[in-house]
C-alpha cells in the first residue's frame, strides 16, 4: 500500500472521529495523515528495514497509529476503518469539499436526512429540507446549492501542487529506464498553470515498446487506455490521466512546442509561420517552396521561435496574453527565477494552528536557502486555530527577540521577523490593539470569516484595511480556494489601486488551493507598480516545498525579481514597506 493511500485513509478516520465527537484524536490522526503524506521513503520500505519501530519513529506518528499502519501494510485493510466505514456509508471525500460542510454538520445530515452523496445533498437541498434542520438555515441551504454548481463547474482537474508529487515520481521512474534517452512533461503543467486536465509526457527512445510496457504497469495505474508502440495512455488510481508519446530527436523541440500549449500559443504561433509563408505542426517548422516542403527548424524550441522572428517565450507566459507582440519587438520581461526568493513572509507555527516550532522553521528554511522568515501567527478572533491575542502576541516578540539575539551569537545568518496575519473585521478594523501592533517588523492582514458580504461592502471592508497605516501586505486578497470556494465578490480591480495608492503591498499566496492574487490579477498588479510578496503559507515545514507554485504564478503573471519584495535582503524588504515610514 502507497503513502499516500494510508495517509488518505487516517485523514478520513480523523473525520470520523471528529463526527464521534472525539475531542482530540481527531487532530492526532490528520497530524499523523500529513507526516505520512510529505513523507520522502515509502512506509512499507521503512517497515521491511526497520519494523513498527521505524513506523513509530515517524514524527507525528504514535504507537496506536504505527499499529493501524502496520495492518495495513500487513493485510491492505484495517478493521477500525472499516467499522467506522460501515457506521457511516457516505462520500465523505465529496461532500467534505462542499463549503460550509464539516464532520459534524455531515453526520447530521446523514442522520436526519440519509444524505450520502453529493446528489442526495442537491435533491435535499432543492427541496427546502435542509434549511428545517436545527443549525442550517436558508442561507446555508442556498450556500449548499451554491457550492454543489461550483464544483460541477470546476470539472475533473486536479491541483498541481497536490498532484506533483506523484507526477515527479513517475517522471523519475520512466527517465531511470535505460530506452529512455529524454523525458519532460508538456501541456499545462509545464506551463504551471494551477489546475491540470491531464498529463501529457514526451519522450525521446529508440527502442520505447519496453519504455510503454513498464508505462502501463506501474502500480499506481488504475486503468490501460492505450498502449502502443509510438502512445500510451493511462489513469492513475487518483483519476488523473496521463498520455506518454515518443517523439523523433530532429522534431522534439516541435513536438515539445505544440503539446506544452496553450492552444491558443500554438495557433498564434502557426498564423505567424503562415504569414512568413512557412508551415508549423508538430514534426517541425517547414518553408514551402515550389510545392515542397523544407524543414528549417525543429529539434529545438529556441531555433523555432527564432526561426520565426521570436524571442524564446517560457513556457508560463504562453497564453497568447500578448507575449508573442512583446517577443517580436524583443520587450519580454525576464522573469523572476525558481530561486531568486530570499524569505518566506507568511508562516503560521505551533503558537497558532501550525504543526511546528520557530526554531524547526528555522532549520527548514535554511535548508531551503532562505535568510528570513516571518512569524505570522493567526490572531485571536480566529478561535479555532489558537490565534494570539495581545498578550500572546507580547510574550512572542519577547521569544523572537531571543531567538535572534541567540542566531547572532552563533553567527547564523539568518533573521527571524516578528509579524501576525491581523483578521480584517467585518467592518473593516483589526483584530488587534495598535500599540501591539506597533511593535511588529511588519503588519499582515487577511480576511478569515463573514465572506459572503456585497461586492460593495467586502471591496470597501478590504480597502479599509489597505489604507490602515498600520497595515503593509494583505494576505492572500481575493479568498479563493481552488476546485473549492470562489473569491468573494470583489472590485479586484479597485483594491489594486488601493493597494498603489497606500503603498500596501498584496501577496501572491504560494499554497497550492489558494495561488491568490491568480495570475492573471498579478500581472495587473505589476502593471499599476504596486508591490507583491510571495509567500508559502506553510502550516507545517514542509509547506515551504510550496513556494514554487506561488513563483509559477508569478511568472504566468510576468513578474520580474523586482516585483517582488522578498527578493531582496531583510533590511531591504522592510524598506519598502510602509512600516519604514512609520518609524521616521
Ligand atoms: P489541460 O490538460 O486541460 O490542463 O491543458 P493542456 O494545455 O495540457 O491541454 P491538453 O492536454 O488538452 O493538450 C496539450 C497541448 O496540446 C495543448 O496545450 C496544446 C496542444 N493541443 C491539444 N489540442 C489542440 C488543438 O486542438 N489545437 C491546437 N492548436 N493545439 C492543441
Ligand atoms: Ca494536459
Ligand atoms: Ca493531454
Ligand atoms: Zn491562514
């Protein structure tokens, strides 16, 4: 059984649990599920080396777990699961991803209403039964309904931070078969965007049957669609799809173009050959003479793009949003680099709702070759996370303030800022007294709770907070979660210019569900001048693997390092905030 099968079944009994009414072995067991989940050796390798002790030495994972792991491994069941399973025969899976919906309010449902599945959800809903249950009420049920066509919309996609993973493990395993001269995997992903439809890899072999045969037999395919010599397709257990094709060496850069996408890219480009009077498909870039086809490019992207008159285009700009104009013209922006981050400004630690301590953040973000981070704890009207309120917050600075003191005794170069992601009220004001505030590096604010205001009023809530003099970087600005809820109905465009008119920085939120500012927002941002961070808003050390998704996004909105506040040294970065101000 794979890790990621485990972690999935004790994240689902964590849910039971919670249903049960267990105070606090829920959050044992989704503790455990996320160890297990970011885990780097498979579980069942650990087990053959080392036993249930090497299960148990997992941190976040205790010896009651370790045993449920261990039958598991053992038997590809587990008994408890199963009779929590039986207890309650319902899609937990889909109806936890309804907005609004947690374990508890799930289980009412079922008892009261035999709600199992998200069509019986629906069915209930249209009907006005739901809103007679005590704890929902109209809104709810119109929030229900809400939800249930958003998903509908969303179709099957997966998210790319989730499923990444998984897709640099089967890349890893097909580029170590010795047929396989070169692999890289096109479409969507290769241009990051943050959902994928499918997964289209290409490869270079001259002997691919053996590539396609082990292909087709990896353990986690769930279903052979295809199988031939020159393209293979499968789906994976988790319902992604994925095609492998074999493409000629003097036509890879051709193939590599017109399956990286997007559509749209590939059809401007295609009209410009034309233009040119060439021809441009997927085996290579050919001038038409006298009825005769000549090749003129192919085997690489570069000698394409150049062939017709281009500047090299990366692959995140290709949406045809108008980089191939600023290719002609030689104007491309270049765009910030998948290293050129030097601190994380959003993270949430074990003082709030996060799983570890400053000083593991610390050792995970040097490793990470990061100078800084910032503490941002959740604050106290976000009860259920544990959020500071002003004393804690008081007794933090203190903490941090030794923290640093003992990094510069050590000459550790390495800075811990001291901030809190602040809740933006209903109407507007901070969560937090001014003086506490005052004593902070800098001032992060976001919006937690009461999301579903008028467009007027969430705009007007949020520009409030922007004008703030206290505030610096609003967090992860539109609320969105991907495949889950939509922003909340906001004038984007006027918090922009909110934002560049206070001097307010925006975050570009890293985390794979949120990616907010999207893209095509960022790149507004920049245009108006205003500032941007990008920020992993890890809860666990681990998350800081995310900020790579938060950087695609930047560059699909054609950032530059610039752009981007924590680019820069500690020092530099608190400069250009408004804080800088304050102090003079
Ligand atoms: P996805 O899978 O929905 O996340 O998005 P893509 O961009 O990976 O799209 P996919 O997998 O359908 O096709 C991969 C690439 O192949 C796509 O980005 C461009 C190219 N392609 C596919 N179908 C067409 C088409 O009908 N016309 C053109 N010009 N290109 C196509
Ligand atoms: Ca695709
Ligand atoms: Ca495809
Ligand atoms: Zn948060």
């Amino acid at each position: 059984m794979e890790n990621k099968e485990i972690a999935k079944i004790l994240s689902e009994i964590s849910v039971y649990l919670e249903m049960e009414g267990e105070m606090f072995k829920p959050r044992v067991y989704e503790k455990a599920a996320l160890a297990i989940e970011l885990l780097d050796k498979p579980l069942k390798d650990i087990y053959k080396t080392q036993g249930l002790k090497g299960i148990e030495n997992i941190e976040g994972v205790g010896l009651s777990i370790a045993e449920k792991i261990e039958e598991l491994l053992k038997t590809g069941e587990l008994k408890y699961y199963k009779q929590l399973k039986k207890k309650y025969p319902i899609d937990l899976e889909n109806l936890l991803r309804i907005e609004g919906l947690g374990p508890k309010l799930i289980k009412k449902l079922y008892e009261k209403l035999k709600i199992k599945n998200i069509a019986d959800l629906e069915k209930a809903a249209q009907e006005g039964k739901i809103r007679k249950i005590e704890g929902f009420g109209e809104k709810t049920e119109q929030n229900i309904l809400k939800s249930i066509e958003f998903l509908k919309q969303s179709g099957n996609r997966f998210i790319l931070g989730f499923v990444w993973p998984e897709i640099e493990n089967i890349i890893s395993q097909l580029s170590h078969l010795k047929e396989v001269k070169k692999i890289i995997a096109a479409g969507s992903i290769r241009r990051m965007k943050e959902t994928i439809g499918d997964l289209d890899i290409l490869i270079i072999s001259n002997n691919p049957m053996p590539v396609m045969d082990y292909f087709v037999s990896m353990p986690n395919v769930f279903q052979i669609i295809a199988h031939g010599e020159t393209k293979s397709a499968i789906r994976l257990k988790n319902g992604l799809d994925v095609d492998l094709r074999v493409v000629a060496e003097e036509s890879f850069g051709a193939a590599l173009n017109y399956f990286t996408g997007s559509k749209n890219h590939g059809i401007h480009l295609r009209e410009i050959a034309m233009k040119k009077n060439y021809k441009l498909n997927e085996y290579g870039l050919f001038k038409i003479k006298n009825n005769k086809e000549i090749k003129i490019a192919g085997k690489t992207e570069k000698e394409i793009y150049q062939a017709l008159g281009l500047d090299y285009i990366e692959p995140e700009m290709r949406e045809d949003w108008g980089e191939i104009e600023l290719a002609q013209n030689h104007q491309l922006p270049k765009l910030i680099g998948y290293n050129d981050l030097k601190g994380d400004l959003q993270i949430q630690t074990n003082w709030s709702d996060g799983s570890n301590s400053i000083e593991e953040y610390i050792d995970a973000a040097l490793k990470n070759n990061l100078e800084y981070i910032a503490i941002t704890d959740h604050t106290k009207s976000l009860a259920m996370t544990g959020g500071c309120d002003e004393k804690k917050l008081l007794k933090q600075i203190k903490e941090i303030d030794k923290i640093n003191q003992k990094l510069e005794k050590e000459k550790i170069n390495f800075k811990v800022l001291k901030s809190a992601e602040v809740n933006i009220l209903k109407d507007g004001s901070l969560d937090i007294d001014k003086k506490v505030l005052a004593q902070l590096d800098f001032v992060a604010a976001a919006v937690h709770s009461h999301f579903n205001m008028t467009r007027k009023e969430m705009t007007e809530r949020i520009c409030k907070a922007i004008r703030n003099p206290l505030v610096d970087i609003i967090f992860h600005p539109t609320g969105r979660l991907i495949l889950k809820r939509p922003p909340y109905d906001l004038d984007v465009d006027k918090i922009i210019n909110e934002a560049k008119n206070n001097n307010t920085c925006l975050e570009i939120d890293a985390f794979p569900d949120r990616l907010d500012l999207k893209d095509e927002h960022i790149k507004k941002a920049i245009e108006k001048g205003v500032k941007l961070s990008i920020d992993s808003d890890s809860h666990s050390i681990n998350h800081l693997n995310y900020l790579k998704f938060g950087i695609a996004q930047a560059r699909r909105g054609w950032v530059t390092k610039n752009d981007i506040i924590n680019t820069k040294p500690w020092p530099e970065m608190l400069k250009q905030l408004k804080v800088n101000q304050r102090k003079k």
